[in-house]
C-alpha cells in the first residue's frame, strides 16, 4: 500500500499493556541469508589477524582450513598442532561440530560463495587478534552477528602487540565495537579495559540457570587470568549484557572478566585473556603456558559451554545438540486465523484488503496510517529446557517515504519478560526495508531456553507517510 492512510477492519484483539521501555538497536540492513544453528555446529577460527605472530599459537591445527587434513579422527589434543588443539579436538569429538580456520592472508567476508565465508558458519571466533580489522570486515562480522551468528572475543592484557604493528586485541575489539559501518553506537554493551592484570582467578556469579556457566560440558567456577583484562559493562546501552566471572573484589558494571551479550538475533562472548584457552603445546619454538588444564580454574568447560551456546546449542544443551528436547512448533494461531492467541492493538489482525496475506484471509498489519501511530503484536511462549529454538517470521514492508537514507518509521522484533523488561531485541526494520512480497526472517531463542517469555512487534510510524509492517505465517520451532 502506497497511500498516505489505511482503513481497518476485522479480527481484532485487546491491547496487552506492558509499558515497555524500548531500546534502541541497530537496523538490520546486511546482506546475506540469517545464520542460524545447523544440526552440525559450524565454527570459524580466525588465523587471518597474527593469531601466531611471537608466542601466540592461537590455532587448533596446522592443516588449514580443514584441521581434518591434519588428522582426520583425532582422539588426543597432540593429534591437532596448536595451543587451541585442545579445544578443537574436545569439540570434534562430540561429533556435532564442523571446524575450520580462515588461513593467514585470507579475509573475513559475509555473503559471498568461499568456503570460508561467514554465511556458512555459526560462530566465529576471534583468538587475540593482533592486526585491525579492515572497515569490510568489521561491516562483514557485525553483520554476521546480527543476522544470528555467534561472536567469540578473546582478548589479551593491553600492550600485548605480539607482531609490533601498534595494535593489540584491546584496540582491535574496541574499534571493531566503535568504528564499524553497522552499529557503532555500543553494539553489545561493553568495552575492554586498558589494563594488565598479572594474575587472578575470577569467580563466577552464582546463576544455575545460565548455559555458559552450566551447559553440557561441566559447570563453570573459576576462570584464569595470566596477563589479562576485563570489561565495563554498559546495560543502558545494551540490556542484554551479562558478566558471568568477575576479577576478583569486582562486580557489576565493572571487573567483568567474562560476559556475554546479544546483538540483532546473535550472541557475543567475551573473555579478558587467552591463557585460558592456551593448552600449552603447539609450534616449535613458541612458549606456552597450559590454562586449558589449569587446577584452580574449569577453563576448558567455559570455552567448550560458550562455544556450544554462541553455535545455538546452548541453554541446557550442547555436546553437538544432543539434549532431550521434544520437537513441536510452540505459536498458537500462527497464520492469525483463528483469534485469541495473539494480543494486539485494535484493527492490527485483519483480513483487509488493503495489504495481502502470505497465505489464508488474515494476517498483522501494524502502522500504515501516515500518521503517529504505535501498533504492538504479542504472544506469550514457554520454551523448554534443552532446547534449541528458532523463530520464523514472513514480514512485508511497503512504504509512502521517499527517502533511501532515514528511517522514519520502525518495527522492533523483541523477547519480552515476565515484568514488561526488555531481554533482547531481535531486529528492528524499518521504511528503508520495503520491498515486494513477504520475506522470511528467522531468529535464535535458544538462550531463552527453560522461560516463559513473550514475543512482542512494536510499530512506530511518523505524522507524514505511511509505512506498513505486514506480518504472517508465523512458527517457533524447537528441538
């Protein structure tokens, strides 16, 4: 509909008042098709950034990008060369994880047809970078990321510039977080911190329900610190941030040696030191130091538990997916056909004939009224525990704006809790998305595994053009 107003009628349904106080986020314009958990875990290693420059061997095989070539069962952490060999081989032994390395002089791209590119994977993970970060492969891993990829950010204490560029990972993450063309504005809702800590090892906060902490591959106590940092967490800035271990005499906002966050339908992880993941054998030559195996800490089982989580194995599960989780589709109503299911602003389910259903008579038409409108959508969803979850949805955009550079008008796809509180936004589309017909959208909830939690769309339109966010054929899958 390219008018300057609708006209409503139909179906219709009791606005649910929750009082929401909405976030901001970054508008979801990459390219690409959403990457989302296979039934095999791809993982990414980054080797592309000095990942071996001095001591560093943060690889888990010399055979890349297939460590497989290298050895293709391998049952011992020997049987993998690289200080990261334990972690990979840990992982390949699940029989639920696909591994590879982006080679030394490669680059970081997302929606191209290389074997490494991004959009075949569902978690990358950066092992202390050692150069920046080119603008199209900051564009490239934020993208990534908000289209429902994992990030894991492995950083090391400041003034760690193993190859003598003047960078060093605290920079490198910290301009990937300041200076990207996607989302500059705090993305994930932390910095790193421009310290060097000697030695500690950070406690976990006391939380049974969190998978990074208590997944599959062991509960998570203590971590180490050997010449590392931390961050400062700013929750104003991304409430989906969480620090789970804390330098030792901090807590809160600050000291957060491990966190994690969400971004777009994506996970983040941060972890202050790559000593932990060190296993202590790799290259001739270099000098390792073994935290995988460290008797104070339970390193191994916070990279392997992250790991599982950021792929889309989390929340109870991970071990390659194996959990007890029954397959079923959890939506009621899901193409808006029936009633009652859904909680709406009045006229928003409606068999209009003003826009067109994916499929059926009805469908959710939110805004379209070149006027100042906030139309809202919502249904509230139980996700079982040891479960991974995905969220589909067909939305339709059309617009009466002429602009190919503001976004006037928004709809915000977020997870809601049980007092009204914002626990993560999934996208936020708007006037610069409109296309012809219905695309699909899909999203990660496994993080919200073992809640009851509700899905809420917020539509917010300006006082001059019109634009309609047109949504149908609904589906919450979990297995």
């Amino acid at each position: 509909m390219l008018g300057s107003g609708r006209s409503r009628h139909g179906l219709t349904t009791a606005l649910t008042g929750f009082g929401l106080l909405l976030t901001g986020s970054a508008l979801q314009l990459g390219t690409g098709a959403p990457a989302h958990a296979a039934a095999t875990h791809r993982i990414l290693f980054d080797n592309a950034h000095a990942e071996t420059a001095g001591n560093a061997d943060w690889i888990i095989s010399t055979s890349q990008p297939d460590p497989l070539g290298q050895n293709s069962s391998p049952s011992a952490e020997k049987d993998w060369t690289g200080a990261l060999s334990s972690w990979g081989v840990a992982l390949q032994k699940t029989g639920g994880y696909s591994l590879k390395t982006l080679p030394s002089g490669s680059s970081l791209a997302y929606g191209g047809t290389s074997a490494t590119d991004l959009s075949k994977f569902d978690t990358l993970v950066l092992p202390e970078p050692n150069t920046l970060f080119t603008a199209a492969e900051k564009t490239a891993i934020m993208n990534f990321v908000k289209n429902g990829g994992g990030l894991f950010m492995i950083s090391d204490h400041t003034g760690s510039d193993r190859n003598n560029d003047g960078e060093d990972a605290v920079e490198i993450f910290n301009d990937l977080m300041t200076n990207n063309s996607v989302d500059a504005t705090d993305p994930f809702g932390f910095s790193v911190d421009s310290l060097s800590i000697g030695s500690d090892h950070p406690s976990a906060i006391a939380d049974s329900s969190d998978p990074v902490l208590h997944g599959s591959f062991g509960t998570v106590g203590k971590s180490l610190i050997a010449s590392g940092t931390t961050a400062t967490l700013k929750p104003a800035d991304n409430p989906g941030v969480k620090g789970l271990l804390y330098r030792t005499g901090y807590s809160g906002n600050t000291g957060a040696f491990f966190a994690t966050s969400t971004f777009g339908s994506g996970r983040v992880a941060f972890w202050g030191d790559s000593s932990p993941v060190d296993d202590g054998t790799g290259q001739s030559g270099n000098t390792l130091y073994d935290g995988w195996n460290d008797p104070g800490a339970n390193d191994a089982a916070l990279a392997l538990n992250a790991t599982a989580w950021l792929a889309g194995a989390g929340g109870g599960g991970g071990g390659g997916g194996s959990t007890s989780c029954t397959a079923a589709q959890l939506l009621r109503d899901t193409g808006f056909e029936s009633g009652g299911a859904w909680s709406a602003t009045s006229g928003v389910i409606t068999d209009s004939t003003g826009e067109s259903p994916r499929s059926g008579a009805y469908y959710a038409w939110l805004d379209g009224n070149g006027t100042a409108t906030t139309d809202t959508l919502s249904q509230p969803v139980t996700i079982p525990s040891g479960c991974s979850a995905r969220l589909t949805v067909h939305l339709h955009v059309d617009t009466a704006e002429t602009t190919a550079t503001t976004a006037y008008d928004t709809l915000k796809v977020q997870v809601v809790g049980g007092s009204g509180t914002v626990l993560g936004t999934l996208a936020t589309y708007s006037n610069l998305d409109a296309a012809a017909g219905y695309t699909e959208r899909v999203f990660d909830l496994s993080g919200y595994a073992g809640q009851t939690v509700t899905l809420k769309f917020t539509g917010t339109e300006g006082s001059k053009y019109q634009t309609s966010f047109v949504v149908d054929d609904t589906a919450l899958d979990v297995s």
